[in-house]
C-alpha cells in the first residue's frame, strides 16, 4: 500500500499524515500501542492535569484520541464498504463539553483507546487493496479509507507530541 495523496484529504488532515512516515502503516499502528501506553502512563500520579486553565485534562486529552480514532474508523468502515451517503462532522468542542472523562480513571480510558484500535488494526488488516483507495466524504471534506487510517495514527501521534511538549 502506498501512502495517501493530498487528493484523498483535506489539507487539514496533511498534520496527521505527515506524522507517519513509515511505509508499513498496519505495523507502524501496532508498533505505536507500547509507545503510547508507556507515555500516556507517565502521568498516572497527575491524570487532571491541565497545561493552562483552559485546556484539556490528561485524561480528556485520550477520551478525545478515542473518540477520534472511532468516528475515523466509522468513515473508513462506510468508504471501505462503498457507502456513499455523506458522513456528518464532529465537534470536538461539543463533544468534550458533555464527556465525563475526568471521572473515569486513567488507566479505563488507555484500555478502551488500545481496545478500539486494535478493533480498528483488524479491520484494516482486512482490507482489499481496492477498499483502501474507496472515497467518501465527510464533514464535507473528501476522503480515502487509507487517509483515514493514516489519519488516525498522526492524530494519536500528534495529541502524543502535545502531551509531552506541554503537559511536562
């Protein structure tokens, strides 16, 4: 499999892309988990930490990386099976401002992160080569099903940066 080309995303999601440089993206996703768990721990003795007031919790920092990873898996799951209704866009705002995830403890919400996305690493692994190249839209932006999945190991990574740039 080759790696998404700017017409098979918006411009937004080449952040996310760009972050995944490795060739083999299905190895790179598996090999990520360890790497995530390991830093996503580091801060088990202060989850609610915020870098800023106003800023997301450790712990809302990987409730939104799961509910990304599962709203682009939903848009790869629809594309890959040559759905061609347009899928609606998400909020993220919206979405934070009625999740609870500061009442869950750390170690439940990196558990369900790691769960959906091995969901997400099977599903893939699945694929035909043809089902990866499959557009759809969403959020009025155009899509492939590898952009998607290329889409969500540059999210986790990217929110990753951020962790370790700001929340330390």
């Amino acid at each position: 499999m080759t790696r998404p080309q700017p017409t098979e995303y918006a411009s937004f999601y080449a952040r996310y892309i760009d972050l995944v440089p490795e060739d083999d993206l299905l190895s790179a996703m598996r090999q990520q988990g360890a790497v995530t768990a390991e830093q996503i721990l580091r801060f088990a003795g202060n989850p609610g930490v915020r870098y800023a007031p106003d800023k997301w919790s450790v712990k809302q920092v990987i409730g939104h990386m799961t509910d990304t990873e599962r709203v682009f898996g939903q848009r790869a799951l629809f594309f890959a099976r040559n759905d061609t209704a347009e899928l609606p866009p998400f909020e993220q705002d919206d979405w934070m401002a009625v999740s609870d995830f500061d009442a869950c403890s750390l170690e439940s919400l990196l558990a369900e992160f790691q769960a959906v996305r091995w969901s997400h690493e099977l599903f893939l692994r699945h694929l035909t080569l043809p089902a990866w190249e499959r557009r759809g839209t969403a959020g009025g932006n155009p899509f492939t099903v590898r952009a998607l999945a290329y889409s969500m190991l540059g999210h986790e990574r990217a929110h990753l940066q951020v962790l370790q740039e700001r929340y330390r």
